[in-house]
C-alpha cells in the first residue's frame, strides 16, 4: 500500500516546524535461538534419549517374550514400534515443557553473554591491574551484598517515591492549614470589630437611658407638685 508523504506544519514565521519526536526503542530481550551450551544440552538429551530407547531392542524384546516371538513375531515388532514411538513423542514434549516453562534456553544465551563479557574484561584489562578476588575468598557480608543489591536498590526506589508524594501530601496540608489560618484570623478580626462596634452602640444606648430616666424623674416630681 502506497503511502502519501505528509505536509510539514509551519509556525507564524513560515519556519519549519521539527519533526515529532521517534518513538521509543523496544525493550531488549533475550535471543531465543538456541546458543551454543543450549544446542549443547539438547543434543545431548536427544543422544541420551536415543540411547535409553535403543535398549528396547528387538532382541531384548523378543527374549522378554519368546512365545509371541515365535508364534508371531510381526505383532510383537509393530508393538514394540508403537511403544518406541510413544514413548520417544512423550519424553519429547516433556523435555521441551521443561525447556520452555523454566526459560532454559534464554538463561543459558544470558550466561553466554556473561561469559563473553567476563573474557572481554579479561582480556581487555590492564595487566597490571590486580586480579579480582574469587567468590570463595570474598567476605560474607560482600557476598550478601552482592545478592541483596538488585532487591534493595528496588526497594529504595520504591521508598523514594513513596517518600516523595508523603512530602508532596504535607506540603498541600501545609498550605491548607496556612490557608485556614489566616481566615480564622480574618474571622477573629472581624469578629474582635463587631464587638468593639456593640461595645460602643452599649456606650451610647447607657447615655441615652441616664438622660431619659433624668427626665422621667424630673416629670414624676413636677406631677407631684401638681
């Protein structure tokens, strides 16, 4: 199917915009091709399996079972190829079960790969440098670890992040708290300002009541003299 080039967008200033981004590369994965120690191992296992059916012979078949052998011999072989067949078809398929359920092949590439590495270091490192220490030799707490970096630096990682939005949560909270601080602090303003302002309207209300009762006095007296 053809395939139509595409227009190449432009800014305000008719320059060429840059093109997207290329999207980001597969993971490397191991090679599933057998390498060299797994086409090793399963040419042994076809060897060996070879072998242990090439015990159920004929002969040792026929001894097994004279009489059939004598009276009928090609029932006896035809039996004897089915059994072979069978059980050659079922160690097969065991075999490559295991294979593929226990990843043996992609682990033997990696250990290829380790190797080669180890022997490029080795023959690439400066013959004066010192040479490592044997795994036997190192201390325990090294080889320890050596075994628990991989989990441990998963594990600080995982801390991290969680250490980082734990950080992020509080400083939200923190705003919030400021936030409502200072609004109860306006609230207890205004609040201090109504009282002041009733505190005053109290003041003249008790000058209006004193002059009022004055009066209110004085017409009491003024009806009395009546």
């Amino acid at each position: 199917m053809s395939t139509e080039a595409q227009p190449t967008e432009q800014t305000d200033d008719n320059t060429p915009a840059e093109p997207p981004a290329s999207p980001p590369l597969p993971a490397p994965h191991t090679a599933v091709t057998p390498g060299p120690r797994a086409a090793r191992l399963q040419e042994l296992f076809a060897t060996s399996l070879a072998h242990t059916l090439g015990k159920v012979s004929w002969e040792n078949l026929a001894a097994c079972y004279p009489t059939i052998a004598a009276n009928s011999p090609n029932l006896l072989k035809g039996v004897r190829k089915t059994m072979v067949e069978r059980l050659e078809t079922m160690c097969k398929k065991e075999f490559d079960r295991i294979m593929e359920t226990r990843g043996v092949i992609p682990k033997l590439n990696e250990l290829e790969s380790l190797v080669s590495e180890a022997v490029h270091r080795r023959v690439s490192s400066p013959s004066t440098s010192e040479p490592p220490t044997p795994p036997h030799l190192l201390p325990p707490t090294t080889v320890l670890q050596a075994h628990l970096f991989r989990l441990l630096s998963s594990s600080q990682s995982h801390l991290n992040a969680k250490l980082q939005n734990t950080q992020a949560d509080n400083e939200r909270l923190f705003a919030e708290i400021q936030a409502q601080r200072a609004e109860i602090s306006e609230l207890a303003a205004a609040l201090e300002r109504v009282c002041a302002d009733i505190d005053a309207a109290n003041d003249l209300l008790r000058e209006v009541i004193d002059e009022v009762a004055a009066e209110a006095r004085e017409r009491e007296v003024e009806m009395a003299g009546a």
